[in-house]
C-alpha cells in the first residue's frame, strides 16, 4: 500500500495556501487513480498537528525537497515528530533536500530551498530517530 500524505487544504495557514493545496491535492488524486500505482491512499494531515497514520504502521517514510517549507513555515520539528510516531521500529525515513553550507543560518537558507545537513541531522534525533 502507498499512502500519499498531503496537507489538509481547509487547515492552510491563508487563502492562497488553501487554493494551491487544492489544486495539487486534486493532481494528485487523478494521477495515483492509474491503476498503475496498484493499492494506493492519499491521507489528509493538519499542518499544526500533523498524524500520518496510526503510530508504528509505516515501514518508510519519504519526503522529497520540503524541509525548507517547513522550517519557513515553523512546523519541522512536529513533521520529524510524526515521521518518528508512524514509523515501525526499525522503519526507515528517507529524505532528500537541497543542502545549505555547514554553519549557515537555516532560516535565511530555508527560504532560498537551503537547509543545513546538520540541522536535518538535529531534527531528526529531537524527533527520536538515531
């Protein structure tokens, strides 16, 4: 099973957010409706209180060039937090972001798409994670 999990549009921060969330929430369903992607689910989460899935139900997590977002918009560490809580022992977090300078200011950075490894490394263990 693939669970999608994309922010619940009616819980965006402003009417810009909630109009984009929409629109890419709407493609989304569309495209993962392809018999092709086999069993699929997309789960809704609230961006202040985010849950992914029961605790201890998902062997990987992945996420794809979205820390920035978060640190910009001051949800990292409760993203890292549900990542650790729906996570089996032993399951795996894949992440992939654009990597700011060592020693940079992951808030000037996170708003050009820049996060320092360290800091990822830092929200992680906050988290939970080894």
């Amino acid at each position: 099973l693939y669970v999608a999990a994309v922010m619940d549009p009616a819980k965006a921060p402003n009417e810009r957010s909630r109009e984009y969330l929409t629109n890419d929430n709407g493609k989304l369903r569309e495209r993962l409706a392809d018999p092709g992607f086999g069993k699929t689910e997309i789960r809704e989460f609230d961006r202040n209180a985010p849950v992914f899935g029961p605790a201890g139900s998902a062997d990987v997590v992945l996420t794809f060039r979205n820390i920035h977002g978060w640190v910009n918009g001051g949800i990292d560490q409760a993203m890292f937090k549900a990542f650790f809580e729906v996570l089996k022992p032993g399951g795996v977090l894949g992440l992939e972001q654009h990597r700011a300078k060592e020693g940079a200011d992951v808030k000037e950075t996170a708003r050009g798409v820049y996060v320092p490894e360290a800091y990822v490394i830092e929200l992680a263990k906050n988290a939970g994670f080894e």
